[in-house]
C-alpha cells in the first residue's frame, strides 16, 4: 500500500484505541486491531507485523502503570519474559515462511476458534485459586514458549489466554493476572516486532498512528482496573466475548477483504 487516506488513519486510530482499553482490562486487543488492519486492504503478513508495531506501544503502557501501582513485580517474571521472547522470535521467523494465501485461509479460521473456545467457556479466568496448580519455573517456561510462539506466529487472544493461565496454574486474581499478562504481551510483541522489521512487513505510519492511540486507551483502561479490580475485568470480559461473536454473526466484510 502506497498510501493511505486520512478516513482510513482515523478509522485505525479509533480502532487501536479501543483495542488498548481493551486489552489492558480483559485481553483480546488483537481481535480489534487485526481485523481492522485487514478491512482497510493491508496484506496478511504486513498487517501481522504492523499489528505488533501498535499492540507493543498499549502493552508498555499498560505494563509500566501496573508496575507503577504495585501489582507485579519485574524481578518475579525474569525467566516468563526470556522464554516468551524466544518463543515469540521462533513464531515470526516460521509465520515469514508462509506464502499470503495461506495466512487468507488460515487467519480466518484461527480467529474464529478463538471467538468459539471464549463464548463456550465464558466463566475461564474469572474464578481464581488459593494454591499454585503447576510450579512457577515450570509454568514460564511452557506458557512463555507456547504463548509466545502463538503470539509470533499469530497473536490474537494470547492476552486472554495469558489470564487464564495466570489464573488457572498459578492461582492468581484477575488483575494480579492481567498485570502479569501485560508484560508478556509486550515482551512477545517486541520481540516479534523485531523480527518483522527485520522482514520489511511493518507499516510504520500506520502503525505509529494505531500505537499513539493505544497509549491513550491503554492508560484508561489500566487505570480503571486499579480503581475498579476484578468486577470490571469480568464484565469486560464477557462483553468482549459477546461483541466478538455478534460481529462474526452479522457482517462477513473484512472475511471478504482477506480472501479477496
């Protein structure tokens, strides 16, 4: 793409806004911005990587004031931010390897697993647990390599799937668990951003007008989680979950855009 038209910067914008409000509540950002990316025509692969450019600016943010409110702490998470970061570099480097139609097909159908595993099991990371299900170094080491793989090689849903592993293995509330789930996120982004820049397949202008509006979204949503905790994730949540679903049900445009 040669350029762009303003409409369309203002569309994304808005689009990388509430992706970050999302995401720093509830997860699932990239189910808001990979689509929006994709409707407005930008090729799979450079919509992957312009998709990283954007979702690392609203999980930095979200990260830093979690950090700043006291609900994680960096030094706890060393060993989940080296394995994510090499999970997700070793997700980019094998997506690049894929010809576009193939990420026509594929995308589609990963995202629409995602909508279904969330509106079947509504309840997951909403309830949290007293005791540590699976050891701590065991747990970074798996989820950050799975998770971030996923992220590298896809993306959307890892915020959501990071929760409900914070919560189900680890024991964790929810906003103890989105904290922590910000942090991986934006080590996986980084990381994976790397390499797509590297792959030439980011659109920085595009991007950076997508990553400024995440900032704003992501330090109102982060902040209302402090002021609010576990209800607002979990309404939040569900509404993700029910918006998602409604959206597949009644338009199909960006499907068509994709595949055209």
């Amino acid at each position: 793409m040669d350029s762009v038209a303003v409409s369309t910067y203002i569309f994304l914008a808005g689009a990388g806004f509430f992706a970050g409000f999302v995401d720093s509540i509830a997860g699932g950002g990239g189910l808001i911005a990979l689509p929006a990316l994709l409707s407005v025509g930008i090729p799979p692969h450079l919509a992957l990587g312009t998709n990283k450019l954007q979702g690392s600016f609203g999980t930095f943010t979200a990260a830093v004031t979690y950090r700043c409110n006291g609900f994680v702490s960096l030094r706890e998470l060393w060993g989940g931010v080296v394995y994510t970061a090499l999970g997700a570099g070793i997700g980019t480097a094998t997506i690049q390897h894929f010809p576009a139609d193939f990420l026509n097909r594929i995308i589609p159908a990963l995202l629409f697993i995602v909508f279904l595993y969330l509106l079947l099991f509504p309840d997951t990371g909403v309830k949290s647990k007293s005791l540590t299900v699976v050891p701590t170094r065991l747990f970074y080491t798996a989820l950050g390599l799975t998770l971030g793989f996923y992220d590298g090689f896809f993306g959307p849903g890892t915020g959501a799937f990071w929760m409900m592993a914070f919560v189900l293995f680890l024991g964790l509330d929810l906003t103890k668990a989105t904290a922590r789930t910000k942090v991986m996120n934006f080590t996986s982004n980084a990381a994976a951003l790397v390499f797509f820049v590297l792959g030439g397949q980011v659109f920085f202008s595009v991007g950076i007008v997508m990553g400024v509006a995440q900032i704003l979204g992501a330090y109102v949503g982060s902040n209302l989680v402090v002021l609010k905790g576990v209800r607002l994730v979990r309404i939040l949540f569900l509404i993700v979950i029910a918006g998602t679903i409604l959206k597949l049900m009644i338009s199909t445009y960006w499907f068509n855009a994709i595949s055209g």
